[in-house]
C-alpha cells in the first residue's frame, strides 16, 4: 500500500487566546505547520478543517488569506475525534491518487462559547432526556470511576495518580494550558464535580487552540520521515451495549483494526497519546488499547511504565488534562506531538528512543457511547 | 479508473415536517434508499453524513437505530455544497479500495431553526461586517441580477421566467414543496426581497428535507446502471476577484473540472439539476456550465431548450425554487433526481432519453464568493 508521510506539523499553545478570532488562531498553526514541512502553499492540493462549533465552511474561511484559496476544503466533524477523522479521510484520498499533498487542521474556540458548554440539539429524544437528567460527560465517567474502584478494588488516589503524572508532563510542555504540577492530595482536595472525579481529574474546557499536519505521498528529504502505519475510525457499537461499563469497546475496536492495519501490537508501542478527558478514561483506555490485560491498568500506571521515562509513556505532552482540549484541535496536537517525539524534537519531555507511536480520541456519547465516534492511528518512522 | 456505481437513492418529501426530528426524517430517506438499491444494511461499510446546522455527530445518531452501528461514519460540512461534497468524499475511499459500499445522505431541518435564517459566527470580521450591511446571499444575487439586466439589456420578466419554468417542473414532482405553477405576472407582482428579485424568485427556505443514495464499486444487477462520471469540489477563487459579478468563476472551473474528467463536454448532457436559489444564478450558471455561451443565457431560457420537452432540461424536479433547500440534503437530492431520470423512472417530470446528466451545487460565500464550496458531478448510464 501506498505509504503516508507527515511532512511537518505544528500547534498553537492551547489556552485562552482572548481577542483572536478561530481562523487567525488556525492560521497561525497552519503557517508554522507548513514552514515546518517546509512545503510551499502552492504545493498543497486539499484542505481538511476540523472542527465540531465553529460553524458553517469554517475551513474556506481560515485558507482564504493563505494563498490557499481555490483547492478543494472539506470541514469535516466526528465530536471529538473530529481531527483524526480529518487525517483519516486525508488518507483515503492520497491513497486514492486524488492528491499527493495535503492539510490536515483542526481547530476549536471553546472560550468564546462560554467554555465547552456544548449546545444541546433538538435532535434526539433520548439523548435529550438523559442529558436533562444529569448524564452529561462528566456524570458517565463517574460512574464508570465508582464501578471502577468498587469492582478493581482500587482507590480514588490511584486515579487522582493519572492527573498526577499528566500534569507532570504538562510542566514540561510550552504547549499545554495548565504547566503547574500537583499531587495526590491535591487532585482529590480540589472541587468535587461528579463523585469520584474532582476538578483536577477533568479536562479543562475553557480552552482554544488549532493544531495542523502536512500529509504526502511523497517521501521527505528529512532524517527521520514519519509515516502514518494505519488510521482507522470507527463508530458505536456493533452489538447493544452488555452492562460491562468499564469495557471501552469503541476503543477496544478501533486498535485491534490499527494495530492490524500496521502489522504491529501493543508491545512494539514506544509513546502514547491517549484521550485523557477524565481520569478514569486513561486507566480505561489502557486496557482498551491493549496496554495492560484487562484488570491490570492500576498496576501498569503505579509501576511507572507510563510515566516519562518508563516503558511506554503515555500522554508526554500533558495530555488533555494538562494540554486542555479544544474539540476539534485535539486529534491533530495528538499526531503533531508523536511527529515531534518519533523526530527527537520534543524537548524537556522527549520520550527516549521512540519509534513507534499511537494516538487515540474517542468522543461523542453524552448519553452513552452508543453514538460515539473512535479513532486509532499508528505512526512510526 | 474504477467504477463507481449508484445502486439506489430516495429522498423524503420536501416541505414542513412539524414534529418529526431531524434523525427521523434523516432514517425515512435512508432506509428506502436501501430498499432502492436491494442493499441490505449490514452491507454498508461506511457512512457520510452532509449536515450544515444539525450539531455534534449527528450521523452517528442517526444510524445509530438501523443496523448500521458500528462502521465508521464521517460528518461533512461544506454550506449549499455538504451533500455533494459526502458523495465526493465517498468516492475517495472507494477509490481508494477503503469500501466497496457505501451510505452518503444529507439532511436538514431548517422549520426548527426558524427557517434558513444562519446564526453568524463570530468568526471573521470582513463577513461580519458586510453581513452587518446588508450584504446576505440575497442582496448579492440581487446585485447580481442588477447588474445582468443592465448589460444584458434583459428586462426583469427574463429574471421571472426562470421560476415560472422551474415551479412548473415542481407541479410535476411530488417530493417538491411548492407544487403550483405560476406566472411571469404573479412573479414580478409577489412581494419585492431585494431588487430585482421578487419572493418568488428566491428558493423557500422553511424547509425540511432529507435525501440518502447508496454508492458502490460493485456493478448492480440494474437494466441501467448510472455511474459516477467525475466529481468535483473547488472552493474560493484562484485569483482575487476582478470586478465581473457575472463571472460564476468558481462553478465554472469546477465544471470545466469535472467534464476533463469525464472525457465530456456540456454538448453531451441531458439534463441538469442546478443550484437555482435565486433565478439570476440559473441563468449564471448555464454559462458557468457551458450550456450557453457568455452572453447567452437568457435566449437559451426563451429557446425552451431547458423546459421539460427541450433539449436539455435544467431542473426538472422543479429545483431549489420549487422543491426547497435544505441545505444538507440538497446536493444528494439532486443526484437521486438525475438517477431516476436516467433511469426512466422520474414519473410526469421524465427527461426523454437521458444518458448523461449534470449536478451542480455552490454555496457559502455570505459576504462574496472567497470563501464558497462548488461541486459539480456527472452522472451517466
């Protein structure tokens, strides 16, 4: 098959960027990201945006004084695995020969919304009905943190432990909203949200930022070229939900197709960035992705193989609790971020010796994951 | 190149549809359009969606009832053009060997928003501005038409012509939502919007509305299988505009666009469902497309060359004046409109003998055309 190459990439500092409007905020990522490709405007045959609130042909808006103007633009949304659904639709085209060069961006503008306050559609009697009745994001994986504790016999510190190590790694990073470090006690001393997951143990919201890839078929004149080894996306579930709420099969399915794709498994992963919106979804998630047999995502996590300088580091850059997470900008940060560890270039918090990398964001479901979307994608050089 | 083939489509009626959720009406048009194609649902691999303003993954939701779980499903977005653009992404990964078949539909609710009035984002200063003047999508086609009749020497009942045609076109289509005819008196007498443009020449846009067609690499076992010739999608303008309000220059390269790919040219089409929401854009749009010459259009509309019975009619399902515009769903519409006609099975409305048939949608562009998607297709048995 055809091989895919990440040409360059770059991100805007995800924060509070009061007084910039979306598009100058994913301006500014498209720009560096190009640069650092190194990849003339001219070159670029298609644009994919990312985005899930930023409203109509959002992406013909930001390329317009780019020199961009008059390619194809596909605004394209999945929640929050809008920006590898980006990438991942990106794929087929080059694989089909309509392009050899393209953009990948996502970008989101939370603030300016009042902060993640996602808008309830009139769309769906059931959604609705849970949602007013308090199953909002939070309230599930609360619930799945209390199964959690009582069937794994763990303690609400193992989970405080994943704000812990993702802040950590958020301090190193220029990038992530929240660079102050934590403890324990702090995480669950801070404001109770949604029993067990305390303030510090959820995404911070109130957040903005843009995130952009160049993706090619040809191959780079660069040291270490990345490659993009599988991408896949899939969907809700493919039989009703059994009552194991602790077992993330959208996640679950979403990597074996990967790791499939790329003729790899969990073991060859040296650095992960994983969809990190609560606490519990990490520990969830690692077992999801093969990590850690099912029952033993605690043990991984205490026995630091996770943590920067472990075995298989997850989350270097902070994460989405430390790096916060603008909707449609998370998928792409995740990939610039394993571009820059697969390259040697990610400063303080470079993963030693990393060639092979995996990101994952799996969204949707405010009433249940039974319309989410997932997506899983293997990167190595 | 490989095949592609259109193995069924349906569209739900077009109109007011109180109390039904846009997920409902969405269902409605997918599942006969897999009744259409013999299809059965667990044979779909992929899923698109063209939404403009339903909100957060909203596919997912939608299938999420049908038996279509669990397959990825792709959210698409791209103003007046999102249907058309689902259709042309489809393409990519069945070119691509991704699928072998798949779902794309367009839906869109616009009585539950209050009717096509598009919320403005805060998203660039220049649209906001002009917006702010007056400068909506009417007032452009108005200038538009200003300026056509004064260097065409046309006279406004030129403009009116193009509705008297395509509402009576739309008298013949059950799926239409204004299903009388009218007249060139009726027209110029109705109430004035923007000048030259009367209510009647600009497309209805308290509507609801939702249209699926099922897309596949496999040849069905149909008498007259329509295949997708080419597909485009540009957006913006290659060079800055010059001063020619006249020049539909985007949906021009998008047409040129698609007949190289098809190895056509506009001599060869049959019949043509084109993006008339106002009546000045029909008559832009046939020399966009080629149909006429620059300077032409309107002897073209007083040959009766493109009324049911000419030579090559344009908008025989009555258009985006008489059937409504859901924006979401137009783009599909358009294309289920041309299979059943090449299929021979478009009732009253039937084109003769149509081999080859057209569909051309071009939106956003609020404040002008820099930031707008175009996307022309060419269907064929």
């Amino acid at each position: 098959m055809q091989d895919i190459y990440i040409h360059g990439g770059a991100m805007t500092p995800f924060g509070r960027h009061p007084g910039v409007l979306a598009p100058e905020l994913a301006q500014q990522a498209i720009l560096k990201a190009l640069a650092d490709a190194d990849v003339p405007a001219g070159r670029i045959q298609a644009v994919y945006c990312a985005n899930v609130l930023g409203g109509m042909i959002l992406g013909q808006l930001i390329v317009r004084d780019l020199g961009l103007k008059g390619i194809p633009v596909y605004n394209v949304e999945n929640a929050c695995a809008s920006g590898a659904t980006g990438v991942h639709l990106a794929r087929h085209a080059l694989l089909a020969g309509q392009y050899d060069t393209v953009l990948v961006f996502g970008i989101e503008q939370l603030t300016a919304l009042g902060g993640g306050t996602i808008p309830l559609q009139r769309n769906d009697h059931k959604t609705e009905l849970y949602a007013r009745s308090g199953m909002v994001l939070p309230a599930v994986y609360a619930m799945r943190g209390t199964r959690f504790l009582y069937e794994r016999d763990a303690r609400p510190a193992d989970l405080a432990e994943v704000a812990v190590k993702n802040r950590h790694h958020g301090s190193l990073n220029p990038y992530a909203q929240q660079r102050n470090t934590t403890t324990v006690e702090e995480v669950l001393a801070s404001r109770m949200i949604a029993d067990p997951l305390t303030l510090l143990q959820c995404c911070p919201s109130q957040v903005d930022g843009a995130a952009a890839l160049v993706l090619s078929t040809r191959r780079p004149a660069q040291a270490r070229p990345v490659k993009v080894l599988s991408s896949v996306v899939v969907s809700g579930m493919r039989e009703e939900a059994d009552d194991d709420i602790l077992d993330a099969e959208i996640t679950a399915r979403a990597a074996r197709q990967a790791y499939v794709q790329a003729g790899l498994g969990p073991q060859d992963v040296d650095v992960v960035e994983l969809h990190d919106a609560f606490t519990i979804a990490e520990l969830l998630y690692y077992e999801a992705l093969g990590l850690a047999p099912r029952g033993d995502a605690v043990a991984l996590l205490k026995s630091g193989a996770t943590r920067l300088g472990g075995r298989v580091p997850v989350n270097p850059s902070g994460g989405l609790l430390a790096k916060g997470h603008p909707l449609g900008a998370t998928g792409v940060a995740q990939m610039v971020e394993i571009l820059w560890q697969l390259q040697g270039r990610a400063g303080a918090r470079q993963v030693a010796e990393a060639r092979i990398g995996l990101t994952q964001c799996t969204g949707g479901g405010i009433a249940g994951v039974d319309h989410a979307a997932s997506s899983v994608h293997l990167l190595g050089v």
